[in-house]
C-alpha cells in the first residue's frame, strides 16, 4: 500500500495564539504595575496619647483666668512647623472663640495667651507638657483643643478640656429686673416706683453657698444709707412670685427705694453682683439699670424710654421764645422784636439786631455749649446763608467781665466774645451749660438764652445788615454732653467748678464719661419787609 504523506499545519496556530496572549497578558500587567507605582505612597497616620487638665486661676478668690496643661504620654514627638494647636472656646450663646498657637519653648517674656513647652527645645517629646494660659477663659466654659498636622493635613488630637469637680466657681446664668406689678411679662422700671432685681445662679460643681449671692446698687454709693452696702439676694420663697431652690435670686429693691422711689437720674447706673461657692470660688458681674419715666394718658399710666429725647434731640426751643433787641439796648433791656414779620428798621436800626434763643434740655446729659453755636438765616429766594454766632452776655465766671447795664455795643459793655479761639479746635471752652431735669425730662431742665450777633465765631460784636425777603432760621448747638444723669451741680460737687469736660472724653468709666455735642434745630421763618 502506497501511504501519501500531507502537510499539517494546525498545531503552529495554536502555538502563535499561546505566545500573542501571553504577550498581551505582560503587558497588560506591566502596564498596571507601571500604573499603580506611580501613586503617592500615603503618608503615616501620627498617633499621640495626650492628657489634659484645666486649672482656674483666682485672685482674691475671683476667677480671672485658666491654665490649660497638655501631657505627651505616648506616640510620635510633635515638630513646631507643621504642628498647630486651635484653642476654641464658647461662652453661653456667644460665638465661639478661636486662638491658634504654635509650638515653642517656655519664654517668660511671651504675653498671654501662649502655649509653652517645657524641654530643651520647640519640639514635643513625650513626657513633656505644653502649657497654656489665658485671663479671657472661664473654666466654665466650653473650650476645645484640637492638635493639627498642616503639612499630613490630618487631625493629631482633639479633646474638650473643663476642671475637674470642685474647681469651678458659680456661674451668673441670666439677670434682669422687673416692677413691682407682679405681671407675668418682664416690665421696665419706672420712675417713682420700686423694682425687683433677679438673678438665675447655678454652680457646675454643685456647691453653691446659697447665703452667698449679693447685690450692690451703686446708685447709692456716698450716701450713709444702708441700701450703699451689699444687700443679701434669695432664694428661699421669701418672695412670694418665686419658689424656694428654682437657682432664681431676688432682692427686694423697693426696700430702698422708699422713700426716695427711683428716678431718671438712676437710668444707667450700675448693679453689682457677686457670689461665693462652699470651697471660696467667687463670680462677680454687673448689668445696667434701665428706668424709664411714666406719665398719665388716655390710655391710662405709660412710659417714656430714656432714650427717647437721644432720638429728637435734647436742647429743645419754641417759637415764642426766640427774639431780637438792639445794640444801642443794654442787654436785659424790655424792648423785644419777635421773630416771625419784622421790618429792616427794626432790624438794622440802633447798631443792629441782638438774638435772643431761649432754649431748655430735655435729654438726660447736661449739655456745656461752645462758642461754636450759631444762628443760620438760609434767604427762601437765593442760595445766601447769614451765620451770627454766639457771644457772652450773662453773668458767668467763664466768661471776661462786662456790665449788662450798658448798651451791647459799648465798648466796655454789655457783650463781650466767647471764651476760646476759632484755631484751637480741641482747646474747648464753654461758657454756659443747659441743665437736665432728672425727674421730669418732659419739662427740663431750666432755659437759657443764647445770644447771638457776631458774623465771625470767638469774637464781637459785628452785626448783620438785612435786606427784605423769607429765611428760614436754624441753630446750630454745639459744645459737649457732661455724664449721664448727671446735673451741673452734681457735677460741680463731684470735680468742682474748673471742670471741663473735655478732660473725661476718654473715661475708662462710662458712668463719667463725656461726649461730643452738635445739634442743629429748625424752628420758624421770618419775613423781613
């Protein structure tokens, strides 16, 4: 048998498929490979083992701080440069506060706040402490303190810090006063009649010394009366609107306020108040008193807030009490022109118009007025404004001698310039001072008469020559505001007669400090023919 040999080739096929995919399959991975080594390694989590402590400081057994203490006790040290400490602190509903501090050693010449390391060095090994202090911080409140690496921009440690039990003083949760009405609704206090302080108290360690809570109404102060000493505050049911233990404590200040009731001078004055714990933490603080004045309407018995007279103005003046005499006239003379129609001759005739403002202060700050002030007639047919400005023509020891027996204008005689340069601009002098009525605002205090002639401020005593036409007067108070609900005497007893209220301008204490004054007034028109 003949056998014919045949040429196969099957089995190179599947040779050359076995190698293309082995050699994708290479590929492939060594392209992932590739891939997957190109990746940034992550960085190592650093992990640290920190215990804190808070210990208030007190002076006098008043918290007027807290010293925070960090303890490294295990894990990785803590380099200055990427490592940054955020101190965050909530007091009550207040917005939280943030102080961020960096590593460094201890420095006593560093200001507070300031985290300080113990060791050779800025970094932080274990066993070392970082310490920190701040004189704003309570150990009552809510206070952070998280550890971050900017560079791994990864959270190393955060933890609440609070002092441990027994350590912390009471705290002043709320404060207020109320009438003597008994309603409900937390009522202003009114002039004249008696007021209850109150004062919700609560102590974290639970120790509060419940004898302990005290008022001082510092109104009082100076007087001998009994009511200028600490009065004790309760909480024992003694008041019949409050339950015994509610942590709510109230003084009866009606008890000294009878008489006399309170009245618009106490408006702003200061209440202070303090507390005591059984291990002698003390917590003081202060709110101020608000009063407002009440008055009889058709709808019955009403108030006025103090504040109101701030929005309209103090100085206040009437129609029927600005006029004209002239100059020829000695200064007190009966001869009057009222505003309203008058005639050039009136006006010009016999040296010229003297003005007259009779004004009273209807606010509750004495207002001392400069030679500043001025009397603005602004002509209704043309862009023309006539400034007169005030000269001194009352018995005053702040003002030069003069004899208001004499004509104005004679020379020694009745007006003389205002105290003060036009150049010397905080160099203030005043020379006159509207008083404040604290009992009745709406009244005021007593008038007085501003005088005004002089067409240049600090001299005298050129007048005005009017032609005819409308104007529209306005005047222009300037000086500056004494304290508040203080009258000129009152003033004068406390810093005596060479008192000048420029030198409080810048009082630490806002019951004594003074204040810039301008107000301009628009009253009436006047006509001249």
């Amino acid at each position: 048998m003949k056998v014919i040999l045949r040429e196969d080739r099957s089995g190179v096929s599947e040779v050359i498929g076995t190698i293309l995919i082995l050699g994708i399959t290479v590929v492939l991975f060594s392209t992932i490979i590739i891939w997957v080594s190109s990746i940034p390694t992550p960085s190592a989590q650093t992990r640290v083992d920190i215990r804190s402590t808070m210990d208030p400081i007190y002076l006098a057994g008043v918290e007027v701080g807290v010293d925070i203490t960090l303890f490294h006790q295990g894990g990785e040290a803590l380099y200055p440069v990427p490592t940054i400490l955020y101190v965050i602190s909530q007091r009550g509903a207040s917005p939280p506060q943030t102080d961020i501090v960096i590593l460094h050693p201890y420095n006593g010449l560093l200001a507070i706040p300031s985290g300080l390391l113990d060791g050779s060095d800025s970094v932080w090994d274990i066993g070392e402490r970082w310490a920190y202090k701040n004189a704003q911080l309570r150990s009552s409140d809510q206070t952070t303190i998280t550890i971050v690496d900017i560079l791994k921009s990864t959270v190393v440690w955060t933890g609440s810090v609070s002092a441990a039990p027994g350590t912390r003083p009471p705290v002043f949760v709320d404060k207020w006063t109320d009438d003597i009405r008994g309603s409900e609704a937390i009522d202003p206090v009114q002039a004249n009649l008696g007021f209850f302080v109150y004062v919700k108290v609560t102590d974290p360690d639970d120790d509060l010394n419940r004898n302990s809570v005290w008022a001082t109404l510092t109104m009082w102060y100076g007087t001998g009366d009994p009511c200028s000493f600490p009065q004790k505050m309760h909480d024992d049911g003694v008041f019949p609107d409050r339950a015994a233990g509610d942590e709510v404590f109230t003084l009866g200040a009606i008890s000294c306020m009878s008489p006399p009731f309170p009245h618009l001078t106490w408006d702003g004055s200061i209440i202070l108040l303090n507390a005591t714990d059984s291990q002698g933490h003390q917590t003081t603080t202060r709110f101020v008193l608000k009063v407002v004045e009440q008055f009889s309407g058709g709808g019955g018995t009403q108030t006025i807030p103090s504040e109101l007279w701030q929005y309209i103005g103090f100085v206040q003046i009437r129609a029927g009490e600005v006029w004209f005499t002239q100059m020829n006239d000695p200064v007190g003379t009966g001869t009057k022109f009222p505003l309203g129609r008058v005639t050039r001759t009136d006006l010009n005739g016999r040296g010229g118009a003297l003005f007259h403002l009779q004004m009273a202060n209807h606010g509750n700050r004495t207002i001392f007025v400069d030679g500043w002030t001025v009397l603005a007639f602004r002509s209704a047919s043309s862009a023309n404004v006539f400034t007169i400005y005030s000269v001194c023509g009352v018995v005053s020891s702040k003002c030069p001698t003069f004899d208001p027996t004499k004509p104005a204008n004679a020379n020694p005689g009745g007006l003389v310039q205002y105290p003060g340069i036009s150049t010397a601009y905080n160099n203030f002098q005043w020379a006159q001072v509207f008083d404040i009525n604290p009992l009745d605002q709406e009244t005021g205090g007593a008038p007085v008469v501003i005088l005004a002639v002089s067409r240049t401020a600090f001299s005298c005593c050129a007048t005005q020559t009017w032609g005819a036409g409308s104007y529209f007067p306005s005047i222009l108070v300037s000086g500056m505001a004494g304290p508040t609900n203080m009258t000129y005497a009152q003033i004068i007893a406390r810093w005596g007669p060479t008192y000048n209220p420029l030198d409080h301008l810048n009082d630490a204490d806002p019951s004594t400090r003074t204040e810039w004054y301008a107000q301009v007034i628009p009253f009436i028109g006047m006509t001249v023919y």
